[in-house]
C-alpha cells in the first residue's frame, strides 16, 4: 500500500519495515573520546534521536545525541566503534545508511555525516539522565 506524505510529498511504502536495512555507524577517534569525556562517570545508553519537538513538520526534525536512562522497544541497536548507539525505528527514515559521527573541535559540537551530506554540521549532545 503506498500513500503519500503530506509534509513534502514523498511516495512510502508502508509495507517497508523500519529495520529492513543495514545501517552503519562509524565514530571518528575524536568523537569517541569527546564521548568518553562527556558520559564519564555516568550510566546510560546514546542515543541518536532525530527530534521533532518544535518543529512543525516531522521532515523538519533535528539530529542530536542524547544519554538516556533507557532505550523503548521501538529502538534499534546499532554496534560502533564507540559503543552501541540506539535509534528509533520509526525515524530511521530519516537518516542514512551509511553515517559518520564525528566532532569538530573549532565548532565545539558533534557532527553527523554521511558520504553524500552533512545531516547535521553541528549536533547537539544532550544528557537527559534525571
């Protein structure tokens, strides 16, 4: 069954399954350690959230890494370098197959890459661990 998206007019195939593709998380040795600095000392799972909150649109969400206490049933593990890395299945969408997490010390903030695009040159992380 395909149905089209009103937000910005892409054709889904709802009977594709988030899941269905290989995703690939590199993180480059300065991301891991920035991580390293940043979760020391605290229990958690990364999560890279793609968030909707204030937007309007879904298509107009934002990628972040957030540490979370804990990961839902919807997400999906992916093992990295770094770590496991955990997405929501539904937002997969979103993001591409192939990706890079890296981080620039001149901006001062994480990067997501992937061989064709920048997905977000200046990515947040934010601890939500109450």
């Amino acid at each position: 069954m395909k149905r089209w998206n009103a937000c910005f007019m892409l054709e889904w195939d709802y009977e594709t399954k988030a899941g269905d593709f290989p995703m690939k998380i590199a993180v480059t040795r300065t991301a891991q350690e920035k991580l390293k600095e940043k979760t020391a000392g605290k229990e958690g799972y990364l999560k890279l959230k793609y968030d909707t909150e204030g937007c309007g649109c879904v298509v107009s969400g934002v990628s972040a890494l957030w540490l979370v206490d804990g990961v839902d049933s919807g997400d999906r593990e992916i093992s990295t370098e770094a770590g496991s890395i955990y997405i929501e299945k539904s937002k997969e969408v979103f993001f591409d197959e192939s990706m890079t997490i890296d981080y620039s010390d001149q901006a001062n903030c994480f990067q997501l890459k992937s061989p064709n695009q920048y997905l977000n040159p200046r990515m947040s992380f934010i601890n939500k661990i109450s």
